[in-house]
C-alpha cells in the first residue's frame, strides 16, 4: 500500500503564497494528471511531496508516516524532475545505476530496452544529450525506478510528437504490468486525457477540484450554434446551470456550460466539454462564474 | 517491496570524491619541478620566485579543495534527494565517504611522500621553509596534525584532502541547520573568519617575539602527547608512525564529524531548509 496523505498544505516563499490549505489524497495504483496553469503551484506541491522541499505548514504523510526526514516513505516515491539533479558529467547508464542502487526493484533491463527502443545512447554523459535525450534519460529512469509512487514533473519538455506518444504508450504499458500510483504535471492535457484517471486542478496556489476524469467531463458540455438559438436556449436553463466560457465567432456562438443539458436543443450542437475545455474554464482569471 | 541499501550511495559518494586523486600526482609533478629549480638556483631571487610559486601552487590546491568539498556537497544532496534519501542519511553517507577516501588517500600521500624523499635524497626540507607563510597556516587549519611532518607533499596533499573533507563536512552540517544560501556563506565565511583569528594570534606572536615556529611545535607535540605518541620520532620522519597519526586523526575527525552531521541533521527544523 502507498497512500500519501496531504492536509492542509502551505508554502510561502517570503510574501508569495505558492500553495494554500491544500489538502488531498493520492491513492494507490492510480494515474493522476496535476494541472494548473503556469505558476499555479504545481512543481512546488511535487517538490513537497517528494520531500524536496519543507511546507511552511500542514502534514504530508506516506502509509500513515510523515515524509519529512523519513527514509523508508522517501523510499516510495520517486520524482522525475523538471530540471537535472543529478550530477551532468555522469553517464546515462551510471544514473541508472545510482538510482538503481537506492530502489531496489529497479528494472535496469526494462531501462535499457527502453533506452534501445529510444534510441538513447547510455554511454553519453547526460549533459552531452540534447534536451530532448534529457528528458527521455529522466522518463527511462522513473519508469523503471520500480518504486509505488512516481511523480511527473513536465514529463514531455522538449520532446518532438512520436516520442511523446512513445512515453504515453509506456506509462500504460508500464502501468498495465506493474500498477503504481503516477502523478503527471503536464501542461499537454489533451494528449494525457486518455490515460489520466483523475485530475488535480491548482488554481492560484489553490486545490479547485479533484475529481475522476470522467467525472469532470461529464461535469458540463458545449453548445454551439447561431448566436440567436444559443441565447434562447441559455434563457431557458434554470439557475443550476453555470456558465464558463463564452466565445462568438462571425454570428456563431459557443457556450461551455457546467450543468447538464436541458430544454430544447433543437438546432444546436451539444458537446461533451473535454478535459482541456474544463481545466481552461475552470482556470481562466475572465472565466464567468455565473449564469450570463 | 525490497530493503533498501545506502551502501550504493556511498559508493557513489566515493567513486565521485575519487576524481580528487588526480589532484595529488599532478601537485606532486609541479612540486618537483620548482624542487628541481630550486636546488639549481642559489640566488636569493630565484629562491623567492621559488617561494612565491609554492604559495601560489598551494593556495590554488587549497581553492581546488574548498570547490571539491562545495560542489560535491551540493552534488550529493541533490542525487541523494533525486533517489529519495533524506539529507541525515546524505550528510552521514557523505561523511563516511569522505573519511573513507581521506585514508585511501592517505596511502596515495605516503607513497608520493616516499617518491620525494627518494628523488630528492631527504632535502626535501628545504621546501618545507619555502613554503611557509599564510599557506602553512592554511594547512595546519585544514590538516591539524600535519605541521609535525618535514615532508611538505604530506602535508599539502593530507590538507587538500581534509580541506575538501571539512568544507564538504561544514557544508553537510549548515545545511541541515540553515537554508542553503546561509549554509554557503557560513561554509565560506567561518574557514576565514577562523584564518583571520588565527593569523591574528600568530601576528600577536611574532609582535611578543615568540618564534611561531617554536609554538607550533609545541602545540603539535602536545596533540602527539595527549595522542600517546612521542612526537620527536615523528618528526623524524617515520613514515609509517606518521601512517598511525593520520589514520588516528582521521577516525578521530570522522567519528566526530559523524556525531556532529547527526546532531546537526536531528535537530533540523522543517521549514528552515531550502
């Protein structure tokens, strides 16, 4: 079991609030995709749970345990950074040996077919790759690390359109045979939409939603038409229904509307809202927060 | 899940502080060449030059050191952090490691020490009063015990060693207490503040007109006494008593450093760090 536990979570750094009173569960065997817009504290929530950094206030804890200073929770989780920890002069194949000897069900022959099926050359120091090679170095490491928790922290920086569909491939493949729990901070949703079981939204520091995907897309729709039929039906919904978004295009309207739909639907397009059009909703400052 | 082992990790720290190795036979290669030019030169100019060569070769080995002891402090944290091991066990590992490669090479100093007693037929003493000045002062401060040799090499590649050993100590130690930035400043500023203090009492010395010298001597038998030695063998020369002291200061220097990261890691506030 590897539960993590978080209450009432905060991070100041001086005056800036990076994280407010954000307080989750992440469950076992689960793939989770953190979203937030830039800034919103993504990275620094990952960096606490990680044990990287220290909360101004609040509890993390890992199986009941707290994470801060506690090697056996640190032992659970494993975050593929953004940024390169380790040291860049070391060979690609001796980070995969330095990780492997601090987790001991690293699969270092899973981590070498997909170096090979890569293409990335293990004998290269690290700061030698380019940035895309980096990146792919870091993916490698983490899904082979064999540990129950594995963040994501931009796992897709730099990397072109077929690498990027060969690490969603292999996060399911991975997944599929050897279950943990992944939290992916990506700012690619549309692409980690079909593997993302549940979602975390950051919005300004704060946790607005966490929620099954599937849940939130089922959460609102889009409807779409002439701006004159899309009025009259936004004049019939009953006050439960809340408008997102609004766009206008020539004399076309499009309206994301976090409700079910209702009434007569004549002549309009309804859509399910997918999981990017409710994340830009929900995380737009000019998002309406209430019925036009 | 299987257990976790941090003998990886040491093993790490140690395979990255071995690169320092390097450092010693090419001090050593220098050092032979101004040793070469020295003995050929009589006039009191080129023995400045000489001198001034020394200092600056020393000074560079001391910088070199303070960068091994920083950069590999800052190396190994952030490894330690990225395999998810948190900054006590880092600092102890780190500490160990250090130790380990400060006896292995120990072993590295007296063989080059051997080679430059053979190569220069035990007139390697000269080079000892060349030498001298704030980089002895430097090395005393780095390496305490190593001012009751006559054999410079030993001294300076014992003190790169501890210096690199003390910086990345240090730096362990303040991080675990202060954010980072505090830690570095502290790492930097208490090594000259201590440099200053003593160059302060040394100053003090010569102005009373006690030979610095002389007291150094002193206080370097009075650690051999306290350490059960008879200092006047050792500064004989005897390789392999002098193999004991540093194998005996080192343990000493570990241990303590280990107790000390310990304390230091313990009572480490959450939330102060980074």
């Amino acid at each position: 079991m590897s539960e993590i536990k978080v209450q009432n979570l905060c991070k100041r750094f001086g005056k800036n609030s990076a994280l407010t009173d954000v307080s989750l569960t992440l469950r076992e065997n689960c793939i989770y995709g953190l979203l937030g817009r830039n800034g919103a504290g993504k990275s620094t929530l990952l960096n606490i749970l990680s044990g990287r950094m220290f909360p101004t206030s609040g509890d993390v804890t890992v199986d009941g345990e707290p994470l801060t200073g506690n090697d056996s929770a640190l032992g659970k989780i494993f975050m593929m950074d953004e940024q390169l920890v380790f040291i860049p002069g070391l060979k690609v194949k001796k980070m995969f040996e330095v990780t492997a000897d601090c987790y001991p069900d690293y699969d270092m022959e899973y981590a070498m077919k997909l170096a090979a099926d890569y293409g990335l050359d293990c004998k290269k120091r690290i700061h030698k790759l380019s940035t895309g090679y980096k990146t792919i170095a870091k993916i490698i490491n983490a899904l082979a690390c064999g540990a129950p928790v594995v963040f994501f922290d931009e796992p897709v920086l730099g990397l072109d359109a077929n690498h990027r569909d060969m690490f969603y491939r292999n996060v399911i493949e991975r997944y599929t045979e050897h279950p943990a729990t992944y939290v992916i901070s990506t700012h690619l949703i549309e692409e980690a939409s079909s593997f993302i079981e549940r979602a975390i939204v950051i919005k300004e520091s704060r946790l607005i939603m966490e929620e099954e995907t599937e849940v939130i897309r089922g959460m609102g729709y889009t409807v779409s038409g002439k701006a004159g039929d899309v009025d009259s039906y936004l004049s019939s919904l009953d006050g439960s229904s809340v408008i997102l978004r609004t766009e206008v295009i020539g004399g076309l309207k499009t309206v994301s509307i976090k409700g079910q739909p209702a009434g007569n639907t004549q002549g309009l397009e309804i859509t399910p809202l997918s999981l990017q059009n409710m994340f830009v909703c929900l995380t737009n400052d000019d998002s309406n927060s209430g019925k036009e | 899940m299987k257990k976790r082992s941090y003998m990886g990790m040491l093993r790490y720290c140690i395979y990255q502080l071995s690169k320092a190795w390097i450092f010693l036979p090419i001090y050593f290669l220098v050092n032979q060449i101004i040793t070469y030019i020295v003995l050929r030169t009589n006039s009191e100019m080129g023995l400045e030059a000489s001198m001034l060569a020394f200092v600056g070769i020393d000074a560079l080995a001391v910088f070199v050191s303070a960068m091994i002891g920083l950069t590999k402090g800052f190396e190994f944290y952030n490894t330690a952090a990225a395999c998810g091991i948190s900054r006590k066990t880092s600092a102890l590992t780190q500490i160990t490691a250090y130790g380990i490669t400060a006896f292995v090479m120990m072993g590295e100093c007296m063989l080059l020490a051997w080679l430059y007693e053979l190569i220069n037929e035990g007139r390697s003493i000269l080079l000892i009063d060349l030498a001298y000045g704030p980089v002895w002062n430097i090395a005393m401060w780095g390496t305490m015990p190593a001012f009751i040799f006559n054999i410079q090499i030993f001294i300076v590649g014992s003190f790169m060693i501890w210096a690199a050993a003390l910086f990345g100590f240090m730096f362990c130690s303040l991080y675990s207490l202060f954010p980072r930035k505090v830690a570095v400043y502290l790492s930097i500023g208490l090594p000259v503040a201590v440099l200053a203090i003593w160059g302060g009492i040394c100053a003090n010395w010569e102005m009373h007109g006690i030979d610095t010298d002389q007291k150094l001597s002193e206080i370097g038998n009075a650690i051999m006494k306290i350490l059960g030695m008879r200092a006047n063998e050792i500064i004989g020369g005897n390789i392999f008593q002098g193999c004991v002291v540093f194998i005996i200061i080192g343990i000493i220097a570990s241990v303590l450093g280990i107790i000390f990261s310990r304390r230091a890691s313990v009572s480490a506030e959450p939330g102060i760090t980074i």
